[in-house]
C-alpha cells in the first residue's frame, strides 16, 4: 500500500512539473517515476559524492547512492534536453511521507523539537548535487524552480534540510564560515537545533578575514534561510552539516516569484 501511494504521489508530481521559460532552454526539470530516471539520480549522487567527496555511503548497490530514506521521496531532477542526461538532483521528503519512516534524515543529526513544533506542512530538501561539468548557475536555478513548484503543490509551509561546508578547506576556513554564519544568518534562539555530534577541534583555528562560503548553502541563504544554530560533524561525508530553515511565506522578493507568494 504504501509503495502505491508512493507511486501515485510521484506521478501526480510528474504531470505538474516546471513550464520552462523559455521554449528551446538547456535543462528541463521534473520528478523521476521510472527505475531508470531514479537509478539515474542515484548514480549521479554516487559520482559526486563518493567519486569527488570521498563519502563513505552507507548503500548496497555499487555506483548507486541509496540509504533508507529514498524510496520515500520524491527525486526531483534536472536534464540537459539535448543529450537528456541527468546534471543534477535533489530528494524531497514531505512531512506525509516522513510518517511512513518515523523521521526526517536531519534527525538523525540534529534534534529538532524546537522546530517540528512549528504549525504547518515541512518538506525536507536533501542530497542536493550537480554534475562537474554543468555547474554554471543555470542547472541549480532550473532545480530551484521545480522545488518552487512541488513547494506549491504540496502547501509546504517550511523547507528544512542540511547544507554543508567541506572540512577539505581547513579549520581556519571552516571557522571563518561558521563565524559569518553566526553573524549574518542564525535563527532566533527559540528556532535552534542541538547537533547529536557537534564539531570540535577549532578552538586553535583562526577566523580569517573573509570566507567563501559553499555554493548550495549560499543559494539557501539568498532565498532566506535562517541557519538553526551550530554545525554537525559528519565524518561519513567528511563535512560540517549547518541546519537550515526556509519560511516559504518569508522568501526573500528575488525568488518569491518561483513560488507565487
């Protein structure tokens, strides 16, 4: 039964996705349905996360990036329509189908009671991924639209997920992020979120000057996310995890328009 309602969800999904604006653009995105379209995605998570992060993926399948979440959500996916290859991804686990697993992945991370005390419809965005050769802006932004539709779709109230910072960089880089996250874009106190492992080690490391911070928590941050307080560590995916939350009513008015409010 519940791989049915899964099913219909996912169709339902499929037939409303994202009218492109423009007629003959690059990328086209929409929810895989079949086996392959959802293999596809996996595999994409797979190279980039295992192939470029050196991510120690916790799946059953070689080449694939499974875990226990994904057969509950929905896999949103962008195309390149010339060649329709799978260039980037994004699951999506709405709060109706988080009953079916008792959780969301970031609860795993982070305890969240201050949050899912929240009134209203949450949707977690996780496993977010590009492929190298097309992050150039225009495949997240393509991405971006179909969440803005499924957020519609699905009267979603709040977007939650992980975004993350490499330890790749360095302390010094590392606490330089969180230092600017702090001061620029943490959640009032009552909205913070306690991480089960908290990052440690960086009472040495100096706060530079400046600090890029990673593209996908950078993208979150433009549409107005808060950051629910201090990092994860994830040693599996050897990166900081910084809990965000997006008030889908409160977007900032650059990308509002996606979602119609």
């Amino acid at each position: 039964m519940l791989q049915n309602a899964i099913a219909t969800e996912l169709e339902q999904a499929h037939h409303h996705t994202v009218t492109p604006v423009k007629p003959n653009r690059r990328y086209v995105v929409s929810v895989a349905t079949t086996e392959d379209e959802i293999e596809s995605c996996l595999r994409l998570r797979y190279r980039v996360f295992a192939g470029e992060m050196n991510a120690q993926l916790n799946t059953q399948q070689q080449g694939l990036d499974k875990d226990r979440f994904d057969d509950h959500c929905l896999h949103l996916m962008v195309r390149e329509q010339q060649s329709g290859s799978v260039v980037a991804t994004t699951r999506l686990l709405t709060c109706d189908n988080r009953e079916a697993i008792g959780y969301f992945y970031a609860e795993t991370e982070f305890d969240l009671q201050a949050i899912l005390a929240l009134p209203g419809r949450f949707m977690e965005v996780g496993r977010t991924c590009i492929h190298p050769d097309y992050r150039n802006g225009a495949s997240l932004a393509t991405l971006w639209q179909g969440l803005a539709q499924l957020t519609i779709e699905h009267e979603i109230d709040y977007l939650i997920g992980c975004a993350s910072i490499p330890f790749s960089m360095g302390d010094d880089y590392l606490a330089t992020v969180m230092h600017q996250l702090r001061e620029q874009a943490f959640s009032p106190k009552h909205l913070r979120v306690t991480p089960r492992i908290p990052l440690r080690g960086l009472a040495a490391a100096r706060i530079l000057e400046q600090a890029e911070i990673p593209s996908l928590l950078k993208a979150y941050l433009r549409i107005g996310a808060l950051i629910c307080g201090e990092a994860y560590w994830d040693a599996a995916f050897n990166v900081a995890d910084a809990f965000i939350l997006v008030e889908t009513k409160k977007l900032t008015k650059r990308y509002a328009r996606h979602f119609h409010f």
